[in-house]
C-alpha cells in the first residue's frame, strides 16, 4: 500500500513537472515558428496532454474493457470543463476570445453530442471511431488553415491580441477542447 501511494505522489510530481515544460515548451515553440501559441494549445498541447488517455484507451480497448475507455474520456472532459477550468476562473477571470466562442466552443459541445449520438445504441463501432477520428482530423485542419489566416492578417496590419492573452487562451481552450478530440 505505502509503496503505490508512493509511486502515486512521484506520478503526480512528474506530470505537473511535464505539464510545466509541455506550456513552456509550446509557447517557444509558437513564438519561434510564428503562428498563434492557440493553435499550439489546440493541437500539439492538447494532443501530448492526452497521451495518457490515449493509452488508457487502447489498453482498454484491447483488453475487452471498452467502458473503461468511454469512462475516462467522459470523466476527464467533465472534470476538465467544470472542476479545472472553473477553478482557473475562480483564480483569476478568463476572457474568451470571440473565435472561441464562435467555433471551438461550438465544435466542443458538437463533438460531445456527437459522441452521445453514436453511442446511444450502446456500441462505439469502428465506423463510429472512424467518423470520431476524421473529425478529428477535420477540425485540426480547419484550425491550421485559421491560424494562417490571421498570421497573414496581422502580416497585413491587422491588430492582435498580446503573447499573453494568446498564451493563456491556449490554455484555456486546451482545457475546454483537447478532450473532446476523440482518438
């Protein structure tokens, strides 16, 4: 017992150890290649931070234990939204850019309702995964292709918010969606 309560404690360290150095990496990596650290937070960042439920899921999946992969996806993404993103807010107000309230947000609640819908029959076939991973897919294109545009419109003279504000909407919105990035 003490010993997995240990090793529960050094899990705990070195994840928030890697969380530390996955932003920091990220935002350097967003300045250096000049495209918006939003776009980094809503791929590179989310997708490396979902690394774990990843590998639950495929464990589970290989395993015959497809309720634990749902389980964990649903979990993560309630206790993200309410718990993690409530208490960042509690700390300190977020502002919510309009084009993440107009699209990421939107794609967000779709991508759960989608979920709900393909699952409702009680069976995530692998036509449901499919469709769950071109969506993906899809939505990670659609955010390369916006990102671009608005480097090119802030080339052109177009205002843009500080490193700051995009550093922490990355944040924010690496919370909101990663998770419902089905993999």
């Amino acid at each position: 017992m003490t010993g997995s309560v240990g090793w529960f404690v050094v899990g705990l360290i070195a994840l928030a150890v890697g969380a530390e150095v996955m932003v920091r990496g990220g935002a350097k990596l967003a300045a250096r290649l000049g495209i918006s650290p939003i776009l980094i937070g809503l791929t590179v960042v989310s997708i490396g931070t979902s690394l774990p439920e990843l590998a639950v899921g495929i464990t589970a999946a290989t395993t015959g234990s497809g309720d634990l992969a749902v389980g964990n996806i649903a979990g993560t993404n309630v206790v993200n939204i309410l718990f993690i993103l409530g208490l960042s807010a509690l700390i300190r107000p977020l502002a919510i850019e309009q084009r993440t309230l107009r699209f990421d947000l939107p794609v967000m609640a779709g991508s759960a309702v989608l979920l709900w819908l393909l699952a409702v029959n009680g069976v995530l076939s692998r036509v449901d995964g499919l469709i769950l991973v071109v969506g993906a897919i899809v939505y990670t294109a659609v955010l390369i292709r916006m990102s671009r545009r608005e480097s090119q419109a802030t080339v052109a003279g177009t205002p843009t918010p500080s490193r700051r504000d995009r550093l922490v909407a990355a944040l924010r919105n690496r919370l909101a969606v990663a998770h419902f990035r089905i993999r």
